[in-house]
C-alpha cells in the first residue's frame, strides 16, 4: 500500500458488546494501519469498553439512530459512502 494512503474504518454500533471485539480485530488483521472508529448510538451494555478495549476509538455523538452515528463519522470530509451493492447515498448535514 503506497505510503499516502490513509485507511478509516467507521463504525455504527448500538449494544454490540458480543461481537465489537472479534469485529475490531478482523478489521485489524485485515488492515492493520487503519484507523478504527466506532460512532456509539447510546448503548445500554458495554460496548464501547469492549470497543477499547482492542484499541478502537469511541465517540458518541449522543444521537439515537444510525443516522446520528453516521453523520458524525462523515462530519469534516465529502459526506458520501458506498451502500449496499455499490451504490452511494449522500448524508443530510
């Protein structure tokens, strides 16, 4: 990989205690410079903990829903990402 490019993994989570940790470290394995930022949508359980705990970085945007999570990881750069199949859609700001 050229030494330019920057790889963010962003993601949604609402209570994903069970599975954030496997999640987080497939992603590592897979990419291990990336930055890897999880968005909590006020979780009741401990996923962010779990998050840490494998070295993501956690922010809650203190919006129920995915769209909240969504626009905070997108805030500061081109507000569009590939969706299902590969289409894209924008994010409202």
């Amino acid at each position: 990989m050229a030494d330019d490019v920057r790889i963010a993994v962003t993601m949604p989570c609402y209570n994903e205690e069970i599975t954030m940790s496997k999640v987080i470290a497939n992603f590592r394995a897979a990419l291990p410079h990336a930055n890897i930022s999880v968005y909590d949508n006020n979780s009741t359980d401990r996923s962010i903990e779990r998050a840490q705990e494998v070295g993501g970085h956690c922010k809650n945007p203190n919006l129920d829903g995915l769209m909240g999570a969504v626009r905070m990881a997108c805030a500061g750069f081109w507000p569009a990402i590939s969706g299902i199949n590969g289409r894209f859609w924008s994010v409202p700001t």
